[in-house]
C-alpha cells in the first residue's frame, strides 16, 4: 500500500456568478490536468440571502455534467425540457447536459436565510457529448452513509466504498463522490483506487493531509508587522487539496475534527473541453424549446471553436 503525496493545496477564491451570487470557486478555468475529468468546483455557502437569492437564471449547458449536493437551504431547478423540481438539504442532483439544455437554478436559504452547497462539473468524452440530457435526482435518504469503528463517517454520492454503494450510476467517467468526516484527533487512511486522480475540499475543521509519514499543511503568508514569512499551517476551511499517486489517503483530524469531500476518477483524457464539428450539431437539432436552445448553443458553441480550453458559454453558470 503507498500512501499519495499531497501535490498541491489551494485556498478557494471568492467569485461572483450567476446574476450576483456570492461563492467561493476551488477551481475552474484553468488548468485542470490535476482534476482530470473535473472541470470546476464552487462552495455556495452564505448566510445572507441578499448574496445569494439573484441565483442563477436560464443559462445553456453542453458536453458537460453537473453535479449539485446541497447541504443548508434549497435550490429549485427547472430547465426547457419543461422538468421542475426542488433540491434540499442533503440531496443531490446529478445533471448530464449532453447535446445541450437550457436550466436554471435558484437557491433559496432555510428558516434561518443560510444556503450551502456545491456544483462540481465532469467533463464527458467526446463520444458523448451528444447524448440526450439526463437528470438523476437522489434525496438525503437515499445516500447511504457508513459510520466506522472510530467514528469516522462517509456518505457515499457515488462509486463503492466501505461496501456501500452510491445511487448515482451510469457516470462516464466512473467517479467516486464522497463526503468525509473524522472525528477531533483521529488519524484516518482511506483508499483510492491507484489508477484515479483525486482530489479533497476541506469545508469544515481543519486536519493536516499528509505525505508519507509528514504532515502537509497549508502554505500560508504571516506578518509581524515588520517582514512576512511563508509557514505551514494545518489544512483548513475552503482547501483544495490535490493529491499525487498513490492507493491511499491519510488525514489527521484537528481538535474539531475535519470534514471534506474527497473526489476521485478514471482519467480518461478529457481535461479539456472538445467539440464535435458544428455542423455535426446542426444535423442533431431538435424540437420546441430544445431546438430553441440548441440554436443558442450553436453560436456560443462556434466561438468556443476558436479558442481552445473551456467553453465560454458555461462560465459563470451552475
């Protein structure tokens, strides 16, 4: 068994998306070789409605899934296939836009004005960019969560772990989405699969991830006022913490233990967007207000043509 290095950690950067909402983006148009087939992460985690109620009004989505896992408030979808629905806390929504969709999505707090939640986007090999879209929709119950000797629990989104199996199937790129918890002072080595990239987002407590035997913490800038010097801390809120090669991964939990969501899958070479032809599009339209929307695709979808790397369309949507 080896354990992997950490490669990298990164503090989430404050962003403004959709009609003014206020998140945090992990990572995101840029280089995502790391995350491969993960294109972007945002933490939508506001206690102040006025941040965040504007939403994210009618936007197109193609070649691409979405994945939506609320944890405080609720988020009501509805999108040009005439599909309506409401996520709440703890449920999931896994989004395959396929040949395209136009979707919106409204987050709404709970009684107390907090919403929390994360979209994470896989990007889909080339072969099925032009799939028909596709939601699958999971509630809080159905996610299986395993509970450890130690206290240590995991909610199982998607993949196998611990014999539990997620809801969420038919993925292309065969992830495994899981939500961690160990507890205050624990030590805790959790498998993944050598042949995976992987990733964790730390979003609550703080716990070092370590390499090898050593801990690895964040590398933060600190003042006296007089000279600033570059320390390791232990990893903390709003961390992305990439992972190198390895069939293992070790953490060692803080006095208030640490949860994170700990992603990983088959690298599949498509950490870049790729297009079919547009005229491949063309020949695919379809009816109502699905061609309507692929109309829309196809000229946002020619200027992606030109410039290689993400889709211009996609960027600053949910």
């Amino acid at each position: 068994m080896s354990i992997r290095p950490v490669k990298q950690i990164i503090a989430s950067k404050p962003t403004i998306e959709g009609a003014g909402v206020k998140l945090r983006r992990a990572f995101g148009f840029g280089e995502t070789g790391a995350t491969d087939p993960f294109l972007l992460l945002d933490d939508f985690r506001n206690d102040r409605p006025e941040d965040y109620r504007a939403g994210f009004p009618w936007h197109p989505h193609r070649g691409i899934e979405t994945i939506t896992y609320v944890l405080a408030g609720n988020v009501e979808h509805g999108d040009s296939l005439g599909n309506r629905g409401n996520l709440d806390a703890g449920d999931v929504q896994w989004m395959t836009a396929g040949r395209g969709i136009m979707h919106q999505e409204m987050p709404q707090g709970d009684a107390q004005g907090r919403m929390h939640g994360f979209q994470l986007w896989a990007n889909l090999p080339s072969s099925l960019k032009m799939t028909a879209p596709r939601y699958q929709d999971v509630k809080a119950a159905e996610i299986p969560e395993v509970v450890d000797d130690d206290g240590t629990r995991a909610r199982v989104v998607c993949g196998d772990f611990w014999g539990k199996r997620g809801p969420i199937e038919g993925v292309a790129a065969d992830p495994r989405y899981l939500d961690v918890w160990v507890p205050p002072g624990k030590r805790k080595t959790l498998p993944v699969e050598l042949e995976r990239h992987a990733f964790a987002y730390v979003f609550e407590g703080f716990g070092n991830f370590r390499a090898a035997s050593q801990p690895f913490g964040v590398l933060t800038e600190k003042t006296d006022g007089v000279s600033e010097t570059l320390v390791r801390e232990q990893t903390g809120n709003r961390s992305l913490v990439l992972f190198d090669s390895g069939d293992e991964v070790t953490v060692q939990a803080g006095e208030q233990g640490i949860r994170f969501l700990l992603v990983s899958a088959s690298d599949r070479g498509a950490g870049r967007l790729v297009w079919p032809d547009c005229d491949e599009h063309r020949s695919r339209a379809t009816t109502g207000d699905q061609r309507a929307a692929q109309r829309h695709l196809h000229r946002l979808g020619r200027a992606a043509h030109k410039t290689p790397g993400h889709d211009r369309h996609d960027r600053g949507d949910m």
